[in-house]
C-alpha cells in the first residue's frame, strides 16, 4: 500500500491550528447526524407504537437495507442505512474511527471530494451486501456506516501508509499493517461466517470501491478516459459530432504565467520524479499548508500532467 498520491482537488484551510481543522465541515455533519438518528429511534420513538407495532421497527422496513427480492427493500435504502445504528458502541465506534481516520482527508482533500468519496464506498458497500451475500447464504437486512468507514479507513493506509496507528492508546502500528490486518480479518470472517450478524461483505465492499476510487484518482487505472470515451460514443450516436467539432480551428494555446516572476511557465520542462516525491513526502509529514509556493505550483503542474 505505498500509493500516495493526492489529487487535484480543493483543500479545506481553515485559519486554526496551522490551516488543520480537527472536526472539518463534512465530518462535523455526519456526527452530528448519525448522532441525532440514533437519539431519535433509541429514546423519542422508541416507546411509541402505532396499532400495536412500534414506530421504530415499521420505520427500520424503510430505513434499513432490505435483501433484494423483499417486500421492504428499497432503492433509497442504499443511503439510508448508512446513518441507522444498533447500538451505542456500534454507533461510538464508527463515528471514532470516521473521525480519527476522516479528518485528516478531508483536510487533504477538500470536503466535496471527501463527501464524495464517502457516499460512494458506502452506496458500494451496500451493493456488495445485497448482491453477494445472498451468494454465500447470508441474506439479511444491515445498518450501519461500517462500509463507508471501511472505505476512509483504507485511503487512509494508502495515502499515510507509514503513519502510527496506537492500537489501544499503547502499541504502535504502521497505518499499512493495521489496515491490511483489518482487510484480512474480514475476508476471513466473510467467507466462513464467523461473527454472525456483523455485515463482513458489506465491510469488504465499502473497502474495494474505495481501492478502486482512489487508483482511478491517482490515473493508475483510467476509469475517467474510459468514462469520457463512452460519452463522446453516445454524443456521436446523438448526432452532435459536429457541434462538438465546430470552431476547431480557433483554439490558440494560452501561456501561463509564473505568479510572483511574471516569467512565462514552460510546461515542457521537466521536473524529476525525486523531487515530486520530497514535496509528497513534506505534506504526508507536515501537511500541505507547510509547502512553499513553488512546491505548490510544481505538485500543481505535476498533477495536471498525470491527469
């Protein structure tokens, strides 16, 4: 899991603490939610019925997400079920590890990136529940943002793969380690079906769509030409070649201009692999905001070419 590569996207620089937010906007929203959920089915719906049949478990019909094939599933469960929890430690421990392991991405990435990418492990994660399970005899009904975790958790081994983890406050282990041992477990607990009643696929779905994300973010895999191929083929097949062909010939090339220098950027020159490593390196110790402006612009320019 040596991977590191940290996109184009926008950062969240908030002016405390050296431009690092411990609870950024998107990872403050899911607390505060997931919490609110949780308050609201547990305590204030939980002693109300409605013709003999509580309002919490009529309500987890719509909520939950349903096997395929059942009379309760939905399509919008998909999303729903991520913020519904069994427990308070089910709850404590999944809103734990978000924070600890999704406040630093966000602050990387940006908060629409990390939105994103949250929502979409989670929507996988419950893609692989319902169409694998039922595979391995395991069809059931799952809540929880385990999947989604899941997926933050391994962006998290891949992008600061040499960070400590302090596995009960004590012992410290490589951030790589730590999340190929969680992967192990779960695959092993999927498979035999040990741990009855914990949703290890879902768990492993939410972890492979986000793998998936971040090589197609880091252009290891490209997704997005093929995605853009695909469009081009349905515009074609729509008959709008020549609309996108139109005015071909007044494209001129723009020169870029070296904030601070007023000296052109040569976009051919080249600069080496060793010293993009370093400024990778200096954000995975220090964090972006402790890059100079020329380290900004060359990761910058470097992150254009790759893409």
């Amino acid at each position: 899991m040596g991977f590191r590569n940290y996109g184009s996207g926008s950062y969240y620089r908030p002016s405390l603490f050296g431009g690092f937010s411990f609870f950024p906007p998107v990872i403050k929203a899911l607390l505060i939610s997931n919490t609110a959920i949780y308050l609201l089915f547990s305590f204030f719906l939980a002693p109300l019925t409605l013709n003999g049949v509580p309002i919490f478990e009529i309500l987890s019909g719509y909520l939950a997400l349903w096997p395929l094939g059942s009379h309760n599933f939905w399509p919008w469960q998909l999303i729903t079920y991520m913020f519904m929890h069994g427990g308070f430690w089910h709850l404590f421990f999944n809103m734990f590890a978000l924070w600890m392991f999704g406040m630093e991405l966000e602050n990387l990435w940006g908060s629409r990136k990390f939105l994103w990418y949250y929502m979409v492990c989670g929507v996988g994660a419950g893609l692989a529940h319902l169409f694998i399970s039922p595979l391995l005899g395991q069809p059931a009904p799952t809540i929880g943002a385990s999947g989604a975790i899941y997926g933050v958790l391994i962006a998290f081994g891949m992008l600061f793969p040499d960070r400590p983890i302090y596995v009960y406050f004590l012992l410290p282990i490589r951030a790589k380690y730590f999340v190929a041992i969680y992967i192990g477990l779960e695959l092993y607990y999927g498979v035999t079906g040990t741990a009855d009643g914990v949703a290890h696929l879902a768990h492993l779905g939410g972890a492979a769509v986000g793998f998936v994300f971040l090589l197609s973010d880091m252009n290891l895999i490209p997704v997005r030409s093929w995605w853009n191929r695909i469009n081009d083929g349905r515009r074609r097949a729509a008959g709008d070649e020549s609309r996108w062909r139109q005015g071909d010939g007044e494209v001129v090339d723009a020169k870029f201009y070296d904030i601070g220098s007023g000296k052109p950027f040569d976009h051919d020159q080249e600069v080496s692999q060793e010293t993009i490593d370093a400024i990778l390196d200096k954000i995975s110790r220090d964090g972006y905001q402790s890059l100079t402006e020329e380290e900004k612009r060359i990761l910058n320019e470097a992150s254009k070419k790759i893409h």
